[in-house]
C-alpha cells in the first residue's frame, strides 16, 4: 500500500490556543532536542495543518504516531493523546468544530528518558477527509482513563500516514 507521511517536530507546529503546551529544549544526555511539554492537569495543545493528497485512498486507513517521553520516569503509567482535526475543501466554512480522535490509553516508558511510539488508526471514511482538504488540526494530551502519568510528557515528533493509491 502507498502512503504520504507528514511529519512534525514539535517547533512545526504552533501555539495558538489559550492553553498552549510550552516548547523546552531538554538534553537527553548526547541528544539535545526541543520538546514540548504537555501537563496532566488541563489539557494543553498545539496546531498545525496539512493537505490532503489528491490521490486519497477513502477506502483505507489514517495511522497517527506521536514519539513521546515522560519528564520523570514512573512504572506502570499511561498517556492518552488527542488529534482533534477540521477538514476544509475549496468553498467551505473553515469555523466549524474539531472533531476529536483519540488514541486511548497508551503505556509510556517507565525509565527516564525512553522514547515511547504511540500508536493510533482512524479509517479515511470516519475522518471525513477528501482529496485536496486542508485538516486544520491540534494535538493534546488529555488525562489518561488509568494511571495516568503525573507531571509533564514531553511530546517530540508527531506523523500522519495518509492512503494514497
């Protein structure tokens, strides 16, 4: 199967919510990398846009990956991620609702400093997404159904796989 990956290092994207995550620059010992922090106490989030490829696959699946940290390592904890997205084709409103897809619970890395992938699907058919949109998105990260990881997650790349045919 074909795809289009769009990828996004954290300084891609932009704060332009009343909630914003904060950016950081974190040295991860030989890496230096910018971050940004996402709370467990109210849901931050960051925006960013892509366009959908004019040889969409609607038949088949979107794959969301968002390459995570936790600040503080912790055992046997969760965080729950959010791509809330609006899709635009040529003569629609732009100001309608984000419509929310959400990975679930996803286990983070317990030892300080481990990079987690999470991992989510959404069908091109639920998403409502069509040949040349322009998805206004934004990310966050809402609280975990369980065990949710306390303190901040460090969010440092998020990618969109896209069907093509």
């Amino acid at each position: 199967m074909a795809e289009v990956l769009y990828q996004y290092p954290m300084v891609a994207l932009q704060h332009l919510e009343t909630n914003g995550a904060t950016f950081e620059v974190v040295d991860f010992g030989t890496i230096v990398s910018h971050v940004a922090a996402f709370d467990d106490t109210t849901e931050e989030y960051l925006n960013g846009k892509l366009r959908v490829h004019a040889d969409i696959d609607t038949s088949g699946t979107v794959t969301f990956q968002a390459a995570v940290v936790a600040k503080t390592g912790a055992a046997s904890k969760n965080v729950a991620l959010t791509l809330g997205h609006r899709p635009v084709n040529d003569n629609e409103a732009i100001d309608g609702a984000y419509t929310d897809e959400d990975s679930g619970d996803k286990a983070i890395a317990a030892t300080q400093d481990n990079q987690t992938l999470a991992t989510w699907t959404e069908t091109v058919t639920n998403l409502g997404w069509a040949a040349n949109d322009l998805v206004y998105f934004r990310i966050s990260r809402p609280a975990a159904g369980a065990n949710n990881l306390a303190g901040d997650m460090y969010w440092l790349d998020f990618s969109v796989r896209l069907p093509i045919t």
